[in-house]
C-alpha cells in the first residue's frame, strides 16, 4: 500500500512500466537466443514484475533498515540478495 500510494502520488508509475518494457524486452531477447519459445505474450511482463523489479524496488527501498535492525554488514546484505534474487527470477 505504502508503495502503491507513493507511485501514484508522485507519477513514478509511467517511469516504471517504462522500465519494465525495457527489463521485458531484454529477458525476451536473451530467452529467444536461447531457443526457448514463448507462447504467451504476458507471461514475461508477468514474470519480470513480480520476480525482477519488485524484489529489486523493495530491497532498495528496506536495504539500509534491513542493516540497522539485524546489523548485517552491508557486502554480505547485498551479495546474499543478489544471489537470492539470481537464484529466483531466473529465465523465462
């Protein structure tokens, strides 16, 4: 809700989907390279929205309370989520 207020608020929404054209468009490039045929068009939209940009939103966006409360240092913070966000938005 917070981040939903806080898009629409400011009109970052556009930008965003913007955004997410291009990451789409990328994903469905280096898909294609790789043989893989995508049957339905929304599938990737879907995909890179919910496993790509948002996790990297709310990471930006917690990153540094995410430090103060648990006290992690920041280079393990950022190599774990970069490993946990590899291992889960994966390919189309």
């Amino acid at each position: 809700m917070l981040i939903s207020e806080t898009t629409r608020q400011d009109s970052h929404l556009p930008h965003l989907f913007q955004l997410l054209d291009v990451t789409t468009a990328i994903g469905i490039e280096t898909a294609q390279k790789a043989g893989n045929d995508l049957q339905e068009k929304e599938e990737p939209v879907f995909h890179e929205f919910f496993s790509g940009l948002l996790p990297l939103i709310f990471y930006t966006l917690f990153r540094d309370d995410l430090k103060k409360y648990y006290g992690w240092k920041e280079k393990t913070l950022d190599d774990r989520f970069i490993a946990y966000w590899l291992r889960h938005h994966g390919g189309y």
